[in-house]
C-alpha cells in the first residue's frame, strides 16, 4: 500500500505522458449520478494504489458547472492534513442528507398555490441552507489552496459576461482568488430556483480587488469538459511551448472522463404545439419544469460533446474521451429539485445502474444515445482509465 505522502499533490502534466481531465456537469439533485459513478472510480485506483487514493491525486484538472462545482470542490479542498475533504464514496450520503434541507418541498392541498406565488414573486428557493452548509463544510479555503486544480464556470450579471474560476489564474491574480464557498454559491445559483450570489475579493488590507455578481454557471457551459481543456492546455503551453510537438490541444494527449448528471431523451417534455400557445410565464414555469433553463442547459452539454468528441475522432484518439451519460431519466428523476426521498433513492439507483451500462455516444441524428460496438461497460471502461490513471501517476513520480 502507498504512503499518504506518496500521494501529495500531482505532478505536472509536462513531466508526463497524458493531460488527465475530470468533468462534471450541473444538474442540481441529479449530482447524485456522478457521484456514484466517482464513488466507482475512486475504489478502483484504491485497489491499485491504496486505500488512501483520492480522485484529486489522479487529474491535473477537476472542473465542474453548478452541483458538478460542488462536487469538484469537496474532492478538491484540502482538510487539515492537506488532503482532500471528501472521499468520492462521501459524496451521495451529503446529498441524501442536506438536499432536501436546500431543496424543502412543498406538502399539502394548496402547495401548488404556494409554488406558483414563490415563481411570481422571487427564486423557488431562498438558497439559506445551502449557502450556510457550504460555508460550514469549505469554511475560508480559497481556489488558490485546492489539492489539484480545478475549474468552475459562472456567469456575471452585472458586467453580462462569463467569469471563469481556474486555479490557473487564481495562483496569480489575487483578485479571482476567491473562496470556494462563494464560488459553489455562484456556480450554482440557477436562475428562478436559487437567488445570485454577490461577493467580493479583498487584499490583506481589506481593499476590495473585485465585485462579482455570479448566477449559475449552466449559462455559461453546464457540460465544463471543454473549459477545463483548454484551461490546461493554455497553461501547459506557457509552461513549456513544445509540449505539443504536432499542434496545440492535440487530442491524443489529453485523457478525459466526463460525466453527465442524467438527460429525459425518451420523455419527450415539450413540442412546438404546446410552445405555440406560451408566454413568458410558461417558458419559465410549465407543470414542474422550467422549460429555458432546461433548454440551454442541455443544449450546452451536448453540443461540448460534441466538439470533444470531434476532436478525440480527428485525432484517432477515441479511446481517451469517456463520456458517461444516463438518456432514460423519467419523471421526477429528471428534475433538479424534486429532493424528496423516494426520488432520490430512484437517483441513487440510476447512478449505480449506469455502471452496467454499456458504454454510449450521441447520434446526432436522432438525438440519442447509442451503444460503442465493443466498448464494454461503463465499469470496464472506468477500470481501463483508473488503469492508464495509476500508470500516468507512476511515471510522473520518477521525477520527484
């Protein structure tokens, strides 16, 4: 078994072989599927390397949108003996336990009344709870301290322009070095269900450096693979210019696990004979949906997908682009907020059931997910990374 020192921070991706890459989608509740899915990965390289292996010693970038920023910073922030806070297998019991604190459901004759006042008048959700348990759990830790680096996607209101959080640039802006509370607040405060989330960057003297005015980051990119790669490669580039001997962002040096939080392709939710008969009301509210947050934060997942696997192809490189995402949600599975018990439950399930999976890809041309002709399953496939995962780590460790 490795020593726990042994596993202190990753080495750079210049004195290896492979750029590795972890993404994880927004989704709200629908979190819970990626965390099982974590929870796998993370056993695996634990049989490999040890049972103190953590996800954040495998990539040299994390990045997550909304609930996947969460997540990215319960691996990534660091507790009292540097290392990292959560464990994968941590994750789903936190959000068994505090989402349907952050996420209260409504009970009784007249809640659809009280929903429908809470639409007209402000967010679903007054986001207290969320905001106090993040702050409780990630306390003053700033993106700068995370174990690896990590990425996280949010939208600025006030300035109407994408804000990028990076460990990259925190390291030398001290003014996008905020705490990772904040940003997990910002990140994740998806418009009409959680209010914005304002705060500001000071230096040691209490000067305010910056003003942020952030909403969910599913505006921005609610599928982050591609933020986070062309974060990396940006960095390694000024790092060492030649360390893509062929062209910039060559494919076949990046090795990327990007998970989704579940989709409802087989359900379809709306078609243009309901829609022709909507207003702004319906667009932001229809049965116990919210149809535009729904459709540009799918529409912002797939078409990443796209683009990555794109690239994976031109490159012959298909086999270092794992893309896990559930298409069969149905019902309340497919909400971000329904955080009662037995949907959750059903959640926990879906992300368990995914593993047997087989491995899948988009058809563009209907919409769906088809099955790689001997791909396996998500499980082997999750075995064959953790694989290449430990044998990267090893190597980059003959540089210590």
């Amino acid at each position: 078994m490795e020593e726990k020192s042994s596993l202190l921070k990753i080495k750079p991706p210049i004195h290896g072989n492979l750029i590795t890459i972890l993404s994880i989608d927004g989704g709200g509740i629908r979190g819970i599927i990626p965390a099982s899915i974590l929870a796998f990965l993370e056993a695996q390289l634990q049989d490999l390397d040890g049972k103190e292996a953590r996800i954040a010693d495998y990539f040299d970038v994390i990045s997550g949108t909304s609930t996947g920023g969460l997540v990215t910073a319960m691996l990534t922030a660091p507790d009292g003996e540097n290392r990292p806070l959560y464990a994968a297998k941590d994750i789903t019991p936190f959000y068994l336990h505090n989402c349907p604190k952050i996420f209260p459901q409504e009970c009784g004759m007249f809640a659809p009344i009280a929903k429908l006042l809470k639409c007209l008048s402000g967010p679903k959700y007054d986001g207290e709870y969320l905001h106090w348990i993040v702050r409780e759990k990630l306390k003053s830790t700033r993106l700068s301290s995370t174990i690896t680096n990590v990425v996280i996607p949010t939208f600025d209101i006030k300035i109407m322009q994408p804000v990028i959080f990076s460990t990259y640039e925190a390291k030398k802006s001290p003014s996008l070095n905020a705490q990772l509370s904040d940003i997990c607040m910002g990140t994740s405060a998806a418009p009409t269900y959680l209010p914005g989330h304002y705060f500001k960057t000071q230096d040691g003297e209490g000067n305010v450096l910056r003003e942020y005015n952030l909403i969910d980051g599913g505006v921005v990119a609610n599928n982050p693979t591609e933020v986070a790669t062309t974060k990396v490669a940006n960095q390694i580039l000024d790092q060492n210019p030649d360390f893509f001997r062929t062209e910039p962002n060559d494919s076949r040096r990046f090795l990327v696990i990007s998970l989704g939080t579940g989709a409802a392709r087989f359900q379809p939710k709306y078609n243009c004979e309901k829609e022709a008969n909507w207003g702004i009301f319906n667009w932001l509210r229809y049965r116990r949906s919210t149809p535009l947050v729904d459709v540009f934060t799918q529409a912002s997942a797939d078409m990443v997908d796209y683009h990555m696997l794109s690239k994976f192809r031109s490159a012959h490189s298909e086999d270092n682009y794992l893309r896990i995402q559930d298409d069969t949600l149905n019902g309340t599975e497919a909400s971000v907020d329904i955080a009662t018990e037995e949907n959750m439950d059903k959640l926990v399930k879906i992300g368990e059931g995914v593993l047997k999976k087989q491995v899948s890809r988009i058809n563009w041309a209907t919409g769906q997910n088809e099955q790689v002709e001997n791909g396996g399953t998500n499980e082997d496939a999750l075995k064959r990374f953790a694989k290449l995962l430990s044998d990267e780590r090893k190597f980059r460790r003959l540089f210590n």
